[in-house]
C-alpha cells in the first residue's frame, strides 16, 4: 500500500503518516497540489491519497481526471467541521476522516483500499487445479498469459500471481487496454514528454516505468490496436521504452501478465493479433474456468458475498436458505463471479430477515442463458426460470424435483444391450451400499462401468444434460464428449428433455 498525504494537517500529518506505516503503507507527503500531481506523474505513484480539506479538492481531482490518474482520494480536517466533510464528499473525495487520527479509523480506510476482494475464495477441483498452476509459475519471471470468460476474476489471478512472485514488495499497475482509446493507450503506457501533443501540460511516467521492478497488468491485451502491438513487442524485447515526444529510450525491469477474454489464437490466425507478440506473452498460460465448469465455489463464494455487502450495509449476519442456493447451483452463470456477486448484493438489499430465501434471489431472464446451460434446461414454469414470476418478484413454488417428470420427457429409458448388468448395479448402489454393489463391477473395465454410470445417471435424470453433469460432478461439455464418443460407438444415448432440444 502507497500512501501519499498531501498538506500540513497542522502537525497531525507525523502522527497519520505513523499510524499508516504502523499498518505496512508506505508514506510519502507533499504540502501542495502541484507537488502531488508532480508525485503522481512520476514513477512511484500512490495507491491512497489523504489530502487536507483546506485545500482546493475539487481542482484536484478535475486535475486527475483530466490526466487519466485514476486514484482514491480521501479528505482529512481538524476536528468535526460538518460543512466541510460535505463539501470534501461533493469534491469527489470519497471519505472524511477527522483529526487528530484515530489508529483503527485509519486502519479500515487502509484495508477498504488495499480490499480483502483481491483474495480469491474458491474449494472446487478445478479452481484449486488452476492456482497450483499459479503457484508454480508465481515465483519465475516468466511473462503470463490469462485466459478466462469476462467475469471470472482474471485480474484478481494476476494479482494473486504478483504476491507469490520475488517482485510483491514492488508496485502491481494495472492497465485497463479495453476501456482507454487507442490515441491515449500510447501515453498511458509509455509516457510522455511535456508539449507533446495538445494536453500534455507536463512529463508524465507511463505504467510501464510506474511499474518498474514490479509486475504490469495488461487488461484485455485482444483488444490492443495492431499499431501499439508492434511498440509493446519492441518494450519487451529490448526492455526499453521510448516516450512520446522523447528522442531517449528509458531502460525498464518489468514482469507481464495479460488477459484475454478472447482466444488469441483465433485472433492471431484472423490477423487481429500479432503472432510474435503472442508466443512472446504466452511464456506461460493460466485457464480459468467459468463458474459454471465449478460448480462447488458457488456456495463458498455466495456466502463470502453474503457476508461482505451485509457488512457494508450495516446488517446483521446473513444466510442462505437451502432454496435459495439451489437456484444458485441452477442457474447458468453467464457473468461468472461478477453476475453472482451482483446477485448477492441485491439479496442482502432485498432479504427481510437473517435467512435469505429465493423470494430475495433476483436471476438474470432464461432468455439470457447461453446454449445448454442449466437456465435453458429447467422448465419455464419453473420460479428459478422466471423468478419473478409472483408478486414483488416473489418466487410462487419450489421447482420440479427430478424424479418428477415433466411432459413430453420419457418415463423410462433401457440402458445399452448387453449392459444390463452394469446398470443394474448402479441401480443396487443407488439403494444400498456395501459389498453386493462391489461384486456386480466385478469383471467389468472402468471405461464400461463410467459408461454405465453416466447413461443410467442421464436416464434418471430424465434425458436433462445439465442436472446429470450436476449429479456426475462433471462439466456440461465433458458430459457432452462422453455422450458424443458413446453415440459414436452406437450406445443408445436418452435424448435431451423437452427444454433442452431447442438449444440442440
């Protein structure tokens, strides 16, 4: 954590700056606005500021803006003085913090920004898979490539990677390639001179030598035009920068990791991506599943959600239902961890008493749900279907269990010819368990007794893909592949229910 505070404070600034390095930031301090806009144009930047509520807070942050410095900004005064902790607020500070300093008061402002949310909260397999993977590329230098669905926490992988790199005590600077234009992308990157083009009032450091000795982010990399593509494979290959409107290259020490929500081979062959840029960032690649493909975070992740608006609401502790989370566990997750934290937070809104029902769990429309999901297979007189369906967006019934079949599924299904002993026994280890269900897999291959296991699985399950993928523990597409190659073989495969077959 960087902290700078700028102004006098009246003599409370030694005390503050204290406080702060007693909580590990590291503090510097300037006593003008000038001096901090100076501060945040070069190299070691800030992550907080905590500037003086004498000064002019809304010239300092129009400044920031009109530099593209993205900081929090928060206001510190003498005593109680109501009118100007409003006036900070209204400024675009966003809190105030009286003085003298109050040790704990600065202590949650420090952990609100450094935020417990870069902490990745996960139990699944395949989650717990993808961060030994992290782990073990963590400590290199190697340049990583991250992959995932918008979503799914890429940046907070890359950060996680930092702090388990030899580089965490150095700055992590992220850069957002997606949602800055291509004429400004260059000299947020680079830098540039002063009077180098209509705007540029003052040297400014780039990310690129603010993250010197650190790791930089590069958000979205995909969506980088081809030009800069060109000029970013030259900074690392030479491991030099040149900035805009500076005839000398500037020397950098710098580990990359990029994201893509796209897969950059396609690019790559569409010619919207350089080929030598790719094999030059994709040292290492890290994958991350969609919530989807794991399905066990849900719960850990709702509750973590659960508990932390409930907290910043002012509420009491709350809970899920085991409705609610069942329509939790059913739905398809489009937007990944963002989409179920938005859900959450409008839950803890919503929720009347500690126990949050379905009543309080507000999904997006099935109209939503990609091809094959679970939305797009549940019946749509279904409440996790249309949770709206009663009045206030109350959900009516509980859904359909799936032993109880819908119209136009099948009641029965025979499992393959010449396999009836299989499914008989997975019909035993269904009722009981023990040695009788051992003795029938006898004899039999793991690949037949699989095989068996997962048609007398979608069998029960009425033909519905994605509740047999729930039940087997494995994902829609591994299912999928499965049912593919049995086909392939000609075993008989139960068809999709009723839902399912116009997503087919």
């Amino acid at each position: 954590m960087r902290l700078l505070i700028v102004g006098t404070l009246e003599g409370y600034i030694t005390a503050a700056g204290k406080i702060a390095m007693q909580r590990g930031a590291k503090v510097s301090h300037t006593d003008s606005i000038e001096g901090a806009l100076n501060a945040l144009r070069a190299a070691a930047g800030a992550d907080l500021v905590m500037i003086d509520v004498k000064l002019d807070i809304a010239t300092f942050i129009e400044s920031l803006k009109a530099e593209r410095i993205t900081i929090p900004v928060v206001a510190c005064g003498i005593g109680t003085d109501a009118a100007a902790a409003v006036k900070a607020i209204r400024a675009g500070a966003k809190e105030y913090i009286p003085l003298p300093p109050d040790a704990e008061l600065i202590a949650a402002v420090l952990e609100a920004v450094a935020e417990e949310s870069h902490a990745i909260v996960c139990q699944d397999p395949a989650m717990l898979a993808t961060l030994r993977l992290a782990d073990q590329v963590a400590p290199s230098d190697a340049s990583v490539l991250i992959t995932g669905e918008s979503g799914t926490g890429k940046e907070l992988m890359a950060r996680y990677i930092h702090r388990k790199s030899r580089r965490s005590d150095a700055p992590f600077v992220a850069v957002n390639c997606a949602a800055i234009p291509e004429n400004l992308l260059e000299s947020e990157l680079f830098g540039h001179e002063k009077g180098a083009f209509t705007g540029a009032v003052a040297r400014r450091l780039g990310r690129f030598e603010e993250a010197n000795g650190g790791t930089l982010l590069l958000d979205e990399l995909s969506e980088m035009h081809p030009r800069l593509q060109a000029k970013l494979l030259r900074a690392i290959q030479e491991k030099e920068i040149d900035r805009i409107g500076s005839s000398q290259p500037v020397k950098i020490n710098v580990r990359l990791v990029a994201t893509s929500n796209r897969n950059l081979e396609n690019e790559v062959r569409a010619g919207n991506f350089r080929e030598d840029l790719y094999f030059r960032l994709n040292v290492f690649s890290v994958a991350i599943p969609s919530l989807r493909e794991r399905p066990a975070d849900i719960p850990m992740i709702a509750d973590h959600f659960l508990k932390k608006y409930a907290q910043a609401n002012g509420l009491g502790e709350k809970r899920l239902s085991e409705d609610a989370l069942m329509m939790l566990r059913a739905h398809h997750w489009r937007g990944n961890v963002r989409e179920l934290e938005n859900t959450m937070h409008r839950a803890v809104l919503l929720s009347k008493s500690e126990t949050v029902g379905p009543d309080a769990i507000m999904l997006t429309s099935q109209m939503l749900a990609p091809e094959g999901s679970a939305q797009a297979s549940i019946p749509t007189n279904s409440p996790v279907a249309n949770p709206f369906a009663g009045p206030g967006g109350t959900v009516p019934q509980a859904p359909r269990g799936y032993g109880q079949p819908a119209p136009g599924y099948p009641t029965s299904y025979a499992p393959p010819q010449g396999h009836a002993a299989g499914a008989a026994a997975y019909g035993n280890a269904g009722a009981a368990s023990g040695a009788p269900a051992v003795q029938g897999l006898v004899g039999r291959t793991v690949a037949e007794v699989e095989r068996d296991l997962i048609i007398g699985t979608l069998s029960h399950c009425l033909g519905n893909r994605t509740h047999a993928a729930n039940i087997l523990g494995i994902s829609i597409r591994t299912l999928r592949n499965k049912l593919k190659q049995y086909s392939e073989e000609g075993v008989p495969v139960p068809p999709p229910g009723t839902e399912e077959r116009a997503a087919y």
